[in-house]
C-alpha cells in the first residue's frame, strides 16, 4: 500500500527551523499499530493523519513513542497540507480531536495573510510543590513551579532557561507528560523549551501545545492578552499568542520541505 507523505517546517517562515511534522492523508483508518509504527520510522517529534468527516477532519498525532492528545505545530502542518498541498479553499479548516473541536483559519496568502491561525483550549496552570527528580534534573532550580497537562518551571531569565542542559533520565523518573522552562524574553513577551523524554522526545524543537498554558500564565503576570513569543530551542521558532477567555489563538507559519510517498 502506497501512502502520501509531507514534511513541513512549522512555526517557522525558513526551511530548517521550526519544528518538523510528518502530515499522512488517510481515506480511512489504518490500524492503530501501524500509525504508530510509521511515526517510529519517521523519527520526527510527531506525525499526524487525518480522514474527511462530513465537513470536517479526524485528526491524531503520534510521537515515536505515543499517541498525544494535542499537539499545535503538527496541527499548523495540517492545515497547510489540505491548503498549499490539496487545494481545501474554505475559509476555516475544523478538526475533530481527542482535545475536542479544534480550528484554523488563515494560511491563505502572503506576509500576515500566511499565518496560520490555531484555536486551543487554555490550560491554565496551578502552583505546585516540584518533585525532587525534577528539581535536581534540570540542574537549576526555578523561581517558581506550576502545572496543567505539563510541568511549568518559571526561571528569571532568558539566559538560565538557554543554558539548562535537564538530565533526561532523572526527569523521566516521575508521572508527568512534559516539563517547559520559560522566562521573560530579550526581545519578546516570553521564551520557552520543552522537554517530553517520557514521550520519546528529549526536546521538541517548537510546542504549539505548551502555549495552551503559558499563554494563560503570562497574560496574568503581564496583565496583557495579546504576546509573542519564542522557543529557544537549537531550531527556534516563533509565536504569536492571544487569551480569548478559556481559549488560546496561536498564530504561526508554516514551510513545505518534502512530499512524496511511502510503502507500508
């Protein structure tokens, strides 16, 4: 069986920054071992597939390890796939997840007009008292520690957060998904790293789905809704960030790299 397969840089306007996604459109569903097994092959931090539902899209992101439950800049992949790639002219694209209801707009021309536009549940995080493996993990301690779906370790500036270097198996030691790192940023709102080692990924080079809680975070300390942001990973990527009650918008761009097709 021969399959579609793309490859996009997303939250990136440049090839070879952002974060990489492996987009696979599906007619219908494949069983479950084998979405698992291409996203092992292709190695990448996540791969996506969706399947049309009326008028709308089924969509699932693996890791090499797991199936996730949200991922953002696999989602942006998406939607520039079915808009750049399949030709969908709609002026909103609607995916159905296990995070319920999730839209994109945008992605339709040039400069501003090609961001792409996500819209996320918030997850707004509570303090917590750090679990020792953690703490000792990351090798630094942070100023303060909180959590939704992921661990929030707020640092007091762009430069610790760029020199951690997080001992991934003492991280692994304890029941969470994820721990992100974030600061005020030098030339922007806030900057970030994400670090998932219990989901096969050491760090994710650009997280859509971290932003679900630091959007809520900063808006509070900054008492603003409207910030960008950064994440300073080796690849980087950019951000833009708005909290529209219990939602998040996430705004970002997208860069084809490969198409083509795979043998399963």
């Amino acid at each position: 069986m021969t399959l579609p397969i793309y490859q996009v840089d997303a939250f990136t306007s440049k090839l070879f920054a952002g974060n990489p996604a492996a987009i696979v459109p599906l007619t219908e569903w494949l069983p479950d071992a084998l979405l698992q097994s291409i996203a092992q092959e292709n190695n990448l931090a996540e791969t996506a597939y969706f399947v049309r539902e009326g008028d709308a899209y089924r969509l699932r992101w693996f890791t090499p390890a797991v199936e996730v439950d949200l991922c953002g800049h696999a989602t942006l992949a998406a939607a520039f796939v079915l808009r750049r790639c399949l030709g969908y002219m709609g002026p909103q694209i609607d995916f159905d997840t296990r995070s319920g209801r999730l839209t994109v707009t945008g992605g339709t021309g040039a400069g501003e007009d090609g961001c792409y536009w996500l819209d996320f549940p918030a997850r707004p995080p509570v303090p917590i008292e750090l679990e020792t493996p953690i703490r000792d993990g990351m090798g630094r301690p942070p100023m303060a520690a909180l959590k939704a779906r992921d661990h929030l370790l707020v640092y007091e500036t762009q430069a610790e957060v760029a020199a951690l270097s997080p001992d991934y198996p003492r991280i692994s030691q304890t029941d969470h998904f994820a721990v992100i790192a974030t600061a005020p940023g030098d030339d922007c709102d806030f900057v970030s790293r994400f670090f998932a080692p219990r989901q096969g990924i050491n760090e994710d080079p650009v997280t859509g789905s971290a932003h679900c809680t630091l959007t809520p975070y900063w808006a509070e300390r900054l008492g603003k809704t409207k910030l960008s942001a950064r994440q300073i990973s080796p690849r980087g990527g950019e951000l833009q960030c708005e909290l529209v009650g219990d939602r998040v918008r996430i705004g970002g761009y997208g860069v084809l790299y490969l198409r083509g097709e795979i043998e399963v």
